[in-house]
C-alpha cells in the first residue's frame, strides 16, 4: 500500500506541489514511511500569499460578531472531532492519548478567547485638551482603533502541532487578518485538519492557508515574501533567528517562542512530595520535547540527598510505551535524529564526571525503535552540554546550591529565559525569587510547564521575542491608527 500523501491548502483548495516531489515522514513509535507530504517551495508561497491577501479585502470587512461567529464555529468543531484529532496527534507526533486529548480542549479555548475578545476594547479615547499644542485642541477629538495588519504567516513546532498553531491563527483572524500556516512536517496533517475545519465553519477560502515542506524552503520563503507583513514562529533559536533576519530584512514584524532551559528550584524548606511530582510531570511529560519542560533541577544541598531518592523512585516507575495506550507516560522520541541528540548529551556529561541515577540510555520498547530511558543525572558540571543547551528528550540534571544568592546565580547562568519554577513555603524568598529570575514567567509552588493560553507567555534573552496569549497576539497583529477630529 503506497504512503498516503499529504496535499497542501491553498486558496480553499487541496492541492499537491508544483513539481510533484514529496517529502517521506517516519511515525515516531514504529519509524515506519507510511506518509509523505507535498513539499512545497517559493512556487507554494507565492501562491497561498496570493491567495491570503485576495481574502484579506473580504475577510478584514467582515462584521466583528461575524468574525466572533466563525471562531466559536471552529472551536465547537474541534471539540467534537476531540478523538479524532488527538488520536492522529498520538500516532503522528508520539504524544501519551491522554495529553493530546488535553491539547485539543486547550486549541478549542484558544479560538473561543479569541472570540470573546472582539467583544472588549481595542481602542483609547484621549482627552485633546490636556495638550497645549498643536492650538485648538480644545475643540478636537481624540481616539485611536487598531486595523489588521494584513497577511501573516504561521510557523509551528511538531510539539504542540494544534494548540501552538491555534494560538496564532486565533488572533490573527479576530483582528481581521489571513493566514499562510507552515506546520512543522512531522505534523502537518493536524495544520490541515485545523484548515478544513476552519473552511467548513464560514472562513473565506483563502483566509487560513497551509502550505507543506522544509522550513527552508517553504519558511524562508514566506518570511522573506514582500507582500507578508507579520511573522509568528515557535521554534528553535537558530531558525527563530534565520527567520526574524530574513523578516526584519522586509521591515516585518515578528512574534518569536524559541524554548528555554526552565529551572525548578527546589529550596530546603519545600514540601518535597509536591516538588517531587512537579519534577518528574515538567521534566518527563511528553518525553521532555516542551519548550517549558523542566530543564534543570536546582535543589538545596540539605535536602538534595532526600529529593533524589523520592524522584528517582517515582522516575523508575513511569510506563514507557506506545503513546496510544492510556496507561502510557512517556512515548517516543519524535524521530531518530532526536534519539541520537539526547544520547550524545548524556555521553558528554558522562565523559566530564556526571553520574546517572537511573537510565541513561536507550530502551528497548517492543513497539518502537526511539524510545530513550527516563534520565536522572547528578554531579553534573556546569560546562557539560545537557546544562547549557535544551535538550528536548527525557533526561534532566539535577545540581544542588547552598544558599539563595547561589541558587539565582545557576537559574540564570544559560542563554535562555523562558520560564522557572521556585518551590518554597517562604513567601519574602518567593518573590525575591520571581522579580530577580531572568524568564518570562516564574511559578511559585506550582511546575515549570504552567501556561494559561488567555494569558501573557514567551520569554526574554535567547527565548524569544513578545508574548503570546491571545489579548497580547491581537495588539501584536494590529495596528495603531491615532484619529483626531476637529468638531469647532
């Protein structure tokens, strides 16, 4: 049976590449080739730009409560195709069923809050006669609206391949915008079927488009087309960078997630059962492939040895398997490349003197080649890889410190300032904490991977650039417009 192939989404149309090459995609449990997607290029994003600035006209006249409709249509769609798409998000991107399920409840949020906020203010009303000049401005009025800023394009990671893209569709069609969507290849098929949803519930043909391939030929060529005027990219740092280059290049705004190295600092008078559960979900949900996920475990040097055995424990006890078995904790690996990446952190801490707790390896799973062993790692220098770069696989150092100053220091000693957790049952060393840590969100008492999808999230330093959340991504895809009115 050939491998089914992957069309893309272009003006309200499947359609395979001008060229007719494919790209082959391995499933993450078995690695077997029993997919293939369009792989597209400059042709493919000429073409959806095309398509998505035709509908722009359309679609940035169409009513607000218009718009609100449509939104709510795809989150009640999402809903009800629940099982259907977490399933698919199991098999192709290796999530456990139970947290996929969980991702397509939070994608439907997400286009429910985008909803909800056409309903609230986007505009200021200024009083003009509080200003000496220009002359006259007791005789004008003042206000501001925000206008779409026309076609954006969305670049999403095989992680999340629904929510992450929810959260910048979302906000780019409330604030009257289209979209030209380049999902990760790994999950594509969850971007089309977020597309089809969305051309079932009203959205104009060409309004959302999916064009399929390789970052660098189809995200490049996006970034860099003249008539885009946003970029909204979660992924790595190097492509975040690639990417914002070529948009900065065009005088393009851009939106940038690119991961974190989040520490859970863990101080002597935590209460450790809860930090230990908060350890073993941030460091090892999902195999650890979240920009959130626990990268780094600081724990203070009295209690380190007392933690380590009730971490280690609860470690060894997670189920490794196939991601559509309910019981399943940890599935695989996104694909061998990832497998290989891990092994050769873990051998470089190892060759500088790290020593393992518990795994520290592949493991043999009888449904899969790229499953890594759950890994705890101690003694671990401050030079060895796994310390200064992300990971994005199962295994987590844990380090100790002596005292707070000491703690802040290593929290903050990487390149990366994505989030952080601090669990302690001191509220004045809490918020020294939170004010002095270098991320984007600090969680006291609570797991690194906390994220409200209404609200506020991204990070500072190498993690990127604004923030998402859906009030902040519509001020992010609109326009400032100022208005005076001279009523003398």
């Amino acid at each position: 049976m050939p491998p089914e192939v992957l069309p893309h989404l272009i003006d309200g149309v499947h359609r395979p590449s001008e060229t007719g090459k494919t790209l082959p995609i391995a499933r993450p449990l078995t690695g077997v080739v029993d997919q293939e997607i369009s792989r597209g290029g400059p042709v493919e994003a000429n073409l959806a730009v095309k398509g998505a600035r035709t509908a722009g006209a359309l679609w940035r006249g169409t009513p607000a409560h218009e718009r609100a409709k449509v939104l709510l249509s795809i989150s009640e769609k999402l809903l009800s195709a629940k099982d259907t798409l977490s399933r698919r998000i199991a098999v192709d991107v290796g999530k456990p069923i139970r947290d996929a399920r969980i991702e397509v409840e939070r994608a439907a949020s997400v286009f429910t809050f985008a909803a909800e906020a056409l309903r609230r203010p986007l505009g200021e009303t200024y009083p003009a006669d509080a200003y000496p000049l220009p002359p006259g401005n007791e005789h004008r009025m003042l206000f501001s609206v925000r206008e779409p800023l026309g076609v954006i394009v969305a670049i999403s990671p095989f992680n999340f391949p629904l929510n992450l893209l929810a959260h910048k569709v979302a906000p780019a069609l409330a604030a009257g915008n289209t979209v030209v969507a380049k999902p990760a290849s790994l999950g594509s098929a969850i971007g089309l079927a977020l597309g089809d949803i969305a051309l079932e519930s009203g959205l104009p043909a060409g309004a959302f488009n999916v064009v399929l391939g390789s970052g660098s030929e189809v995200g490049m060529s996006l970034a860099s087309h003249p008539a885009v005027r946003m970029v909204t990219l979660t992924g790595s740092v190097e492509t975040g960078r690639k990417v914002a280059e070529r948009a900065g290049a065009g005088g393009k705004k851009v939106l940038l997630e690119m991961g974190g190295m989040d520490a859970l600092v863990i101080f002597e008078d935590a209460p450790l059962g809860s930090a230990v559960e908060a350890a073993v979900r941030g460091a090892f949900g999902y195999s650890g492939q979240v920009c959130t996920a626990t990268k780094r475990i600081l724990v203070h040097a009295a209690v380190a040895s007392e933690f380590l055995d009730q971490f280690v424990a609860r470690v060894q006890g997670l189920r490794v398997g196939d991601p559509t078995e309910e019981t399943t904790d940890v599935g695989p690996l996104i694909e061998t490349a990832a497998v290989e990446r891990v092994a050769a952190m873990v051998n470089d801490a190892l060759e500088k003197g790290a020593k393992v707790r518990t795994g520290g390896s592949r493991t043999r799973v009888e449904v899969g080649p790229n499953f890594f062993a759950p890994t705890v790692l101690t003694e671990v220098p401050d030079d060895a890889r796994v310390v200064q770069e992300e990971p994005f696989g199962p295994v987590v150092p844990v380090l100790t410190f002596s005292d707070e100053a000491e703690a802040l220091e290593r929290a903050n000693s990487t390149r990366y300032g994505l989030q952080a957790a601090v669990y302690t049952q001191d509220l004045a060393r809490a918020l020294r904490m939170a004010r002095d840590l270098q991320v984007g969100g600090v969680h006291i008492n609570d797991p690194t991977t906390l994220r409200w999808d209404a609200l506020p999230f991204g990070g500072v330093r190498a993690s990127g650039i604004g923030r998402e959340g859906v009030d902040r991504a519509i001020e992010a895809m609109s326009e400032v417009k100022l208005v005076s009115v001279n009523i003398a």
